[in-house]
C-alpha cells in the first residue's frame, strides 16, 4: 500500500516491498522443468573437470615401489633372515662348506632378490596401468605431464629392478662366492 504524506510523497509500506520482491523472484525462476535441467547442464559445463588425483596418486605409488625395489624393503629382509635361519636349522654341523654357504646364505641371497623382483613387476604394472589409463578413459581427457613423468619414473624403476632381482636371483650378478 502507497500513502502520500503531507509534503506529497510517497511512502511504501514493509509489506508492498515484499511483495514486489516476491514477484521479482517468481519472473527471473524457471517456469519449467525443461529450464531447470538447461540451467543444471550449463552450471555442470562450467564446473572444472577432474585433476586425475587418482592417477597421480597411483603414478607416485609405482615410482616409491620402483625405489623400494631397488634399495631392499623390510619384507624382504625379514624374509631373508628367515630363510638364513631355516638353513641353519637344516644344515647339520658335519655339513661341507658349500652345503653351509647355499642352505644358510643363498637360500637367503635369493630370497631377497625374489622380493625385490616382486616389488619391481607391481611397480611396472602399476606405472603401465597408469599410462594407459587415458586410452580407456573419457575421450579428449587428458594427463597431467607430472603423472606420465612420474608414471614413466615408476616403469624405469620397475625395469631396472627386475632386471637387478634377475641377475642376482639367478647368481650372475655378486653370487655366491666358491667353497673350493
């Protein structure tokens, strides 16, 4: 309601103004369910896309899995300690040296190397899972540099670590020293 005072203003009550906002809303509102998703599909298009946490996340995993395979693990250790001990407890004192240097520290040698290659395959199917990811993802989604940096870093530590556990579980690199 409009009242003119004395003077020959006008003056709008509390009530006329929300009255009048509440038209405002209603017109700039979508009428239909069609505008609704119109303006749902324009706000999604807006939105950024995803950062590939995932793949990065899974390219850092493959590179500290290429490093650990590289440079020993506790697993490994605590498995060739083991085997060290099995081999004692089956050598018997009377046992020839060549006996007592494979059964006490080759068993064990190899061991750690089968860890070691161990770690290194999981690092290179990891790292090669990650670098392939794109082929099977959203078309026209792309990696970020880092992740296929890190990701490649991971396959080349993985190589190299199973190439090494090759060598030294088949005693071509620093094997066993002869008894005789």
């Amino acid at each position: 309601m409009v009242t003119k005072t004395a003077d020959g203003t006008a003056n709008e009550t509390a009530e006329d103004r929300q009255d009048e906002e509440a038209v405002d809303a209603r017109e700039s509102a979508p009428e239909t369910e069609t505008e609704t998703a119109e303006a749902g599909a324009r706000a999604q298009e807006g939105e950024e896309k995803p950062a590939g946490v995932g793949q990065g996340a899974a390219a850092v995993v493959s590179a500290a899995l290429g490093l650990v395979s590289l440079t020993g693990s506790w697993l490994g250790t605590v498995a060739a300690a083991r085997e060290t001990l099995v081999g004692q407890l089956r050598t018997s004192t009377d046992a020839g040296v060549a006996t007592q240097i494979k059964e006490m520290y080759g068993d064990a040698w190899q061991t750690s190397a089968l860890w070691g290659g161990l770690f290194a395959l999981t690092a290179l199917i990891v790292g090669v899972v990650v670098l392939l990811r794109p082929a099977f993802g959203t078309p026209g989604g792309l990696q970020a540099p880092w992740i296929k940096s890190v990701a490649w870093a991971g396959v080349s530590l993985g190589v190299i670590g199973l190439l090494l556990a090759v060598l030294k579980y088949t005693d071509v690199l620093l094997g066993l020293p002869s008894a005789g």
